[in-house]
C-alpha cells in the first residue's frame, strides 16, 4: 500500500534532517582535544636530542621526550583557555615587535621632498640616461672576403653615393636610438670600437661584428644626461620608498639578529 | 465563511512575509559577516595598473617588418606550492630583476645571472593554493597551527637548505600532487560553505585555505608584473598556471594563462574550479566577454600519456567545429620545449627524423613512483597530423597552433645555459650528484636508500659504468626560450604576436629565424636589401595559412642568424606533414634546405653532408670557422599534392656542442656518463604555415 504524498514529503525531509545531524555531528571537530604528531616531528624530537647528548635516546628516554612534549602542549592550550597569555611582559613585547614589524611593510608615510632630493643625488647614476645612437649601414656576411667587398663599397660610396653591391641585415638596416648596450645585443661586442667618438654623418668603416663587416653612417648622437629632479620626482619617490621598505626590514632583521645563536657543522662538506 | 477565507489569506500572507524577512535577515547577516553573495567570483575583474607609476615614454618608432624578442613565458616563484617546498626564497620581484640582468642566489647558495637580459618575461605561478604553502610554512601565521600545516613549517630555514633535506621535500610534494591533502572540508551547516557555494569558489570549503592570503598573493604577483613593465624596454605579464590533469592515469593538462593587459580576475582559476580544460575556455570566452583577452599556452604534452592531444573530447565525445573553434581561440600557442623535455616528435612516431631523438622526456609529469608516458598524442608533429585528419573528417582543426618555449624554472630564473646549468626544482636538483650527472657518494647513496624506505618511494638511483647515479632528472634540460616577431618591445604588440603564432621556439640560444610562403618568393633576390618588405608583401609569415592557389606549388624563404655566444649554424630544415585527400592518410618528411659551408643539399635524399663540426669531449671545444653565422634560400616544396592539407614549419640546427651533463662531469674531473648523450644539437623551431587546398565539393560525413 502506497503512503499518501504529503506522508512521502515529510518523510523525505525528516529522512534528510537525521542525515543533516548525523553529519554534522561526525564532521565537525573546531575545538578538538586531540594532539597530532606527525612522524617528521618525532624525527625532529630525536634528532635534537641526538644532536644535544651524541647517540640516539633509548627507549626509555624516546618515551620520556615525546611525554615531555605532550605535557608542553596540553599546558600551552591550557594557558591559552585561561588566558595565561595576557599581561605577560614577554609575550607582550614579541607580539609588539610582531605588529611593528608587519606596520614597517605597510606603513607608507610620505617622504620630505628633501629626503627625495638627497637620495636622488646619492644615487645620480641610477638614473643616467645612457647616450644614443641612431644609425644606417651596409652589411658583408662573414667570409675572407667581406672585407674587401665592404673596402670596395666603401670607394664606391665615395664615387657614387651607393655601392654596387651589399647584403641585407638580418635585423634590419637602419637603427634609431640604441644605447650601447642594444648596440651589443644586435651586433656584438666588436662592433662597439666604431662607436667610440665616431665622425657623424659621413661612411665609415668597415668594423667587424659578430656577424660580418659593416660601413656606417651615424647621423645622430644624443649625449648621455642626468634628467632633472623636477623631472622624475615620481620615479624617484618609488625607488625611495621600496629602498626605505628594505632598510626597515634589515633593520628589524639586525635588532633581531643578535638573539640568535647560527649552528653550523664544522665538518660539513659540500 | 469569508471571514476565514479572509482569515487565511492574512495568515498565510503573514506568513510569507516573516519567511521572507528572515530570508532577507539572513543573506544580510551572511553578508555582512562572512561576505556571502550570490556570484561568481572568479568572474570580478581588477585593474592592477600602478596609479601614479612614472611611465617612460617610448619614442622609438615601431618596425613594420618586426623585431625578434626573446623572453621566457613559463616562471615559477616562492608563491608556488611546490618551489616553497623546493627550498625557493626567490620573489615575483627578484625574477624581473634577473630577466632584466641582475644576478640572484640559488637556494643552495650559487649565484645565477643571464649573459644578456631579456626582452620579455611572465611570472606564471601555480593557480592552485597560490601562496597558501608559504603561509603554513611561517610559523607566526594564523594557519600555523594547523595540522596540516605542520610539516611545512620552517622547511626553508637556512640551515634546512641542504641536499640532506631532499627526502623530506620530495615527500611533501608527493603528499601535495596526490589530490586530497589540503582537502579539509569544513562542515555542511558551516557559513563557509555557503560562501563557496554562492561565490562558486570551492576553495572557500576548505579549512586548510585562507581567501585572504590566496588574494593579496595573487596581487602581489599582478603588482611585481606591473611595476616591471616597461614599454619600449621591457616587456611583462600577468599571468598563472592552471595546472591540471586527467582524473585517471595522470594525463598531464597543464597550461599557463596570460592575460593581455594590467586587469585580471581577483583570482586565478585553478584545479580547484575544475580539472578539465574546456571549463578553463569556457571561463576565459567569459572573460573575453568583458573585454578581458587572454590566452592559454599548454605545456609538457610529452609527459601527458598522449592526453594533451587527443582526437577526443575531455569527456570522450567526438570532437566538433565548436570545440575546434574554441581551443584555438583559447590556445593558438604550444609550449614545444622546456627543461622537462622537447616534444617536437619522439622516436617511436618519427623514425625517419634523424633528429627525433632530442632531449626526450618519457615519463608522466609529477607521477610518484615515476611512470612511462606514451608518445603518441603527446608530441606537437603528430598533434599537426591529427589536426590535417579532423579538418578533413569536418570536425574542424583544435591543433593549429603556433610554438614558443620557456623554462618552467621554480627558481624565478631560467636557465638557459648548457655549460652552466641549475635544472629548476632548487634544493633538489640544484647540484650535478642530485641530477645524476655524477656519481652518488656512498654517503649520498645510503640517504637515498633511507629515504626510498622511509617515504616508500621506489628506487631513487640507478647502476651505471660500475656508478650510482641519482634518477630522476637526467632526461631534463637547459631548455627553452619564446621568441616572437613584433613591431616593437610592448605588451600589446608582444601579445598579439602569440595570438597571430608569428612566434618561435629555441632551446636556449637566441637563434632567429624568419619563415615566409607564397607562391612567387623564388623571384625575389635573397641578397636585395628589401627581401623582407617584399617576402611580407608577396608572402604569408610563419602561424598564416596559405590558401591554394590554383595548382601552384608553395614557394618558401627562410632566414636564420646564429647566437652571438653559442655555436654556429649547420643547417635549416624544413618539416612538411600532410593528409591525403583520398583518405587522410598523414605522412611526414624532414628536408634540408640549406647547408652552411657552401655546402650543397643531396637532391635524392634531401640531406647536407657533413660539414665536419665535431665536439671534444675531454674539454667541451668545438672544431672553430665550421658552420655559419647566418643561412638563408628560397624552397619549394618537391613533392606537392594541390589537393592535399599540410602543414610546414622550420628547424634550425646548431653545430653540436657539450650537454650540461657532460659539462657538469667535466667540471668534476670525471667521464660523463655512457647512457646519455653527450653532445647535443641546440635548436630552433617556427611556427608552421597551413597549406589549405581548394574545398571539395564532397562532403565527408565521419561514420
């Protein structure tokens, strides 16, 4: 005999209820006593003790030290439920140290235009904007004859206003605005000779590069400069603050430093 | 009797009223308190752009015919669950600072700095429990008391980054691959829950996670992007890992996600969400929705177990013209190379690619104990061929993708260098003993074995030349580097360079190669000065298609300059795989192009002879003035078949020179091993270009 339907709802709700308690029930255990020690803590445990008295504990001790560790634990969580921990100086000044730590990350306190301008003169060269070039050549791939092909272009320059013949580049021919250290990037070191006090606008050459020989012809050089303050206080103002975030930090780190004891094997070997 | 219809309708209208208001009570209340509303969370877009950031103006103009860039889109940091455990202190910061040059430390003491900076870089951590494990790891945070916190803690201390702590690592990393770890449900009834449900973000459900943390983690990594970008100069992007797999078998699924520009979503959309890729697109369509664009580059296909290309659906339906559609929107680009192997092609599925068997990575991705990774479906050439196959059956083409490389590094520094090498999980593989380069000292061996028994892990070392050696990491390599054609060094240009695939892949030089088709490029003169603004105008760049044009037979140039530092040039290859029209029925065949030394290709064989390059393996020289500083010709295609769908893309070969195992066992004063290689031929791929023949009137209806 079938049940009525609405005897069917409330059934399959209370069904889903029991089921609701059951699990949340089983599930939750927020507030657990149960102390866990995982096998990497035990290692730890032993290790110390092997490393304080010179061979591992016995049984009798391994029992003992793992005893002693659960009785720290158990009145560690004791303390803190009655709350042993408040107005106690010691934790009080490590857990002050703590926030100022954190406060020294965050703090962002705006810096005296004074300050901005001492830090950009002591780090002037920072913000040097390197000279630049901007440049056309004529490319002769490596072979033992690239040199007098480029010589040959070279005359022909001069007679003709172009070469008879040459080679396209694989980065192209002509170069506008590259420091030195570009110049280095796309040709090679060697290349860098001819842009030592180079006669600008007229072809010079040929200069090797990694790559093979080259004429130049440098129509324009912009001299290195250090920009004005002025110019970029802003640039400068977030170099300060991630420089002042760093030295606090060290700061912190120095205060702290000296507690601490560094134990290193004597004997280790790499 | 109208009193109690009245009667009724006041009660039941009271009583719908007092539901209704506790409703209302409740949602304020989980609002307000646990900041429970209804949607999704992963869909709330932030801009990470720095306010008052001085931009420095880019007046260099932009080159129309392109500039190669060279950087590296695969960067893991500390934020990452497994380079914490790996012993990696390095930050987001400290990467761009050494992609821009500067040096940084090793975990395990060593110093690491390019030779020249790069061009681009993307920090790309794992999405899953992004920042969490730093936070276990630091015995002052809220989490630290947690169980599951435990092992963690102070694992990084200085004195703790030793080889000596190797077990210990691989053992959290085992525990954390294996799904379920960090799974601490809170229970049903619990706020929390709800959260994760009405913000569809399963993370929320786990006690073992902190929103918090996993946020401003993610923005810290958006903010070290931002602060480093530098338009003209240097190149950044916002970006993770999305590292997932197949439930069974461990088929390795994972991808980077790069985003366009400074927004992303609030959190990266990991594991957690989902393990299966097409709910990754599905929420990147939705992104895109909104005007957020971003791509997903899959990587490590060689350690997938032939999952990452398969010719069916993560669900195992056939695959159709919308799910073709939708991957290549997702991922027009493919990692081919990084220092977990190459996967261009493997042995067994190239037998006539003499230069098949490089830096092959035969096992699955993370799986513990290791275990064999089957090559088919795994490897980019025959992910090329499958995709010919599913175009021809009309299903459309999912694998018509583009290639870069990258490093994968754990370090926040790639390694690029064979002479110098650091692998990339730290403490692990950071010494040549622990990557099985030189033999295990008795000492070392016996911490293997202890460790072996204690984590009931297989066999951590292996017999050879009379040697232990330690396994593990000696099919990796100093592998890989992303390069792209751009106008100029920025992030727009940069990214859409990656969705047009006009990108290639090296395994660590910079070598750069040009790749043009068309049908009239032999008429251009490889020596004029405008050969590249005439291969643009008569020709389509490498990642195009070429459409048929009548019966013409395509026509090719390529181009390829050798690394300033590295070895010089042998030859240029070029790879056609197609489909037969009658059956699509694939075949392969690797050509020689162009041989350096003058020397001359064999007609019948397609092969450059010997040009006489040799390594020597007592000091690691190489014969000097063999191969060339740049190659380049014209090519056209000897057996073509108008009718047929191919695909063709470039290699370019190095003279070989000294693997970093057998640098490393130089540097030590002793033979290298017998079973590796011992020399290797550094190299560069294109990105192919697509013959796409006239359309058959026929219709093809898959049975």
């Amino acid at each position: 005999m079938s049940l009525k339907p609405y005897l069917r709802i409330i059934l399959f709700f209370l069904f889903g209820f029991i089921i609701y308690i059951a699990d949340i029930t089983m599930n939750y255990d927020e507030e657990s006593k149960d102390i866990y020690i995982s096998d990497q803590e035990l290692d730890g445990l032993f290790a110390a003790w092997n490393s304080q008295v010179g061979r591992p504990p016995n049984e009798q001790e391994a029992l003992n030290i793992v005893n002693d560790f659960i009785e720290e634990e158990i009145l560690y969580r004791e303390a803190l439920r009655l709350g042993l921990d408040q107005n106690d100086r010691i934790i009080k000044r490590r857990l002050a140290q703590k926030i100022s730590f954190l406060k020294q990350e965050t703090d962002r306190e705006e810096p005296s235009s004074k300050k901005l301008a001492d830090f950009f003169d002591i780090n002037k060269d920072k913000y040097y904007v390197p000279p630049t070039f901007s440049f056309t050549h004529f490319y002769f791939s490596q072979s033992p004859e690239a040199e007098n092909k480029a010589k040959k272009a070279l005359s022909e320059i001069v007679k003709f206003g172009a070469p008879s013949s040459s080679e396209p580049f694989f980065l192209g021919k002509n170069f506008s605005e590259y420091s030195l250290g570009e110049i280095e990037q796309a040709f090679g070191q060697e290349l860098l000779i001819a842009f030592d006090n180079p006669a600008l606008n007229q072809w010079i050459g040929p200069f090797s590069s990694s790559y093979g020989e080259h004429l130049l012809f440098i129509n324009n050089k912009s001299l290195g400069y250090s920009p004005k303050f002025s110019e970029i206080e802003d640039l400068v103002r977030q170099d300060y603050m991630l420089q002042e975030q760093d030295r606090k930090i060290s700061d912190y780190l120095d205060s702290i430093k000296s507690e601490y004891r560094v134990i290193i094997n004597p004997t280790y070997e790499f | 009797m109208k009193t109690r219809i009245a009667l009724i309708i006041a009660g039941v209208s009271a009583l719908f009223v007092i539901v209704a208001v506790c409703y209302y009570a409740l949602m304020q209340f989980a609002e307000e308190k646990y900041s429970i509303v209804l949607k999704d969370s992963s869909l709330e877009i932030v801009d990470f752009a720095i306010e008052d950031k001085e931009e420095i103006t880019n007046d260099v103009p932009p080159n129309p015919l392109k500039n190669p860039y060279f950087g590296d889109l695969h960067v893991h940091t500390r934020y990452s669950f497994d380079a914490y455990v790996f012993g990696v202190n390095a930050t987001p910061y400290d990467a761009y600072r050494y992609a821009k040059g500067e040096m940084i430390k090793h975990p395990l003491g060593y110093e690491m700095q390019l030779k020249e900076p790069l061009d681009f870089y993307a920090v790309t951590d794992h999405g899953i429990y992004m920042g969490m494990i730093q936070e276990y790891g630091d015995p002052n945070s809220p989490q630290a008391g947690y169980e599951w916190a435990i092992p963690f803690q102070n694992i990084n201390r200085e004195e703790n980054r030793t080889l000596e702590s190797m077990g210990e690592r691989l053992n959290l990393f085992s525990l954390m691959a294996g799904d379920g770890y960090l799974e601490r449900p809170y229970p049903v009834w619990h706020p929390k829950m709800w959260q994760a449900i009405f913000t569809k973000n399963r993370q929320l459900a786990s006690k073992a996670f902190d929103y918090g943390v996993h946020k401003s983690a993610w923005a810290d990594i958006a903010n070290a992007a931002e602060e480093n970008n530098e338009p003209g100069k240097f190149t950044t992007f916002i970006g993770y890992e999305f590292t997932a797999g197949t439930e069974v078998e461990g088929g390795n699924l994972h991808r980077n996600v790069i985003f366009e520009s400074s927004k992303a979503p609030i959190r990266p959309w990991s594991r957690e969400d989902s393990l299966n890729p097409m709910e990754l697109w599905a929420w990147m369509d939705k992104l895109r929705a909104k005007g957020l664009d971003s791509i997903a580059i899959p990587h490590n296909s060689n350690g997938s177990n032939g999952e990452m290309f398969e010719v069916e659906t993560y669900y195992g339906t056939p695959i159709d013209l919308t799910y073709s559609e939708t991957r290549m929107r997702n991922e027009p680009i493919v990692e081919i190379t990084q220092v977990k192997g190459t996967s261009d092609t493997h042995p067994l599925l190239s037998p006539d690619d003499d230069w098949a068997d490089f830096e092959i990575m035969d096992g699955r991705v993370g799986a513990r104990p290791p275990t064999y990774s089957y090559p088919a479906g795994g490897y980019v050439r025959d992910a090329y061929l499958r995709g010919l196959m599913l175009d021809w059956k009309g299903q459309g083409n999912p694998y018509k993708f583009g290639l870069i490389g990258s490093t994968d590094t754990h370090l926040g520094a790639g390694s690029f260098d064979e002479s110098n090498f650091w692998s990339k999980v730290g403490v692990v593989d950071g010494s040549p003993m622990s990557r099985g380069s030189i033999p295990l000292t008795e000492e070392r061996l016996e911490q293997l074995r202890d460790y072996s028994e204690e984590y009931n892990q297989p066999v951590s070392a292996v017999e050879v030349d009379g040697n232990s050696y330690a396994i593990g990491f000696d099919q990796w390599g100093s592998s890989g580097l992303a390069a792209v054609w751009a106008e100029e060094n920025t992030r727009e240009s940069i990214f859409s360079a990656l969705r047009r695939k006009e990108a290639f892949a090296t395994t660590g030089p910079r070598v750069a190669v040009r790749f043009f088709a068309g049908f009239d490029l032999t008429s251009i003169d490889i020596n004029a000065e405008s050969l590249i603004e005439e291969a643009y105008d008569k020709g389509v760049p490498m990642g195009a298609d070429l459409f048929a044009d009548g019966e013409k037979v395509p026509e090719f140039l390529v181009w390829a300059q050798k690394d300033k530092y590295s070895a010089s040039l042998q030859r240029i290859q070029i790879i056609k795989g197609s489909v037969t029209n009658s059956g699509a029925r694939p075949s392969e065949k690797v050509f020689d192009v162009i041989c350096s030394d003058g020397l001359e290709v064999d007609p019948t064989t397609h092969r450059c002879p010997d040009n006489g390059a040799r390594v020597n393996i007592e000091d690691c020289s190489i014969t000097n003035n063999v191969g060339a500083t740049e190659l380049k010709a014209t090519w056209r295609d000897p057996d073509f078949n108008p009718k047929d769908k191919a695909f063709y893309y470039v290699r370019v070969l190095e003279n070989p020179t000294c693997r970093w195992s057998t640098w490393d066992a130089l540097k030590a004063g002793i033979k290298p091993r017998s079973d590796l290689h011992k020399t290797i031929q550094e190299r560069a791929w294109s990105s192919p270009i697509w013959y796409i023949p006239v359309p058959e009137d026929i219709d093809i209806f898959a049975l």
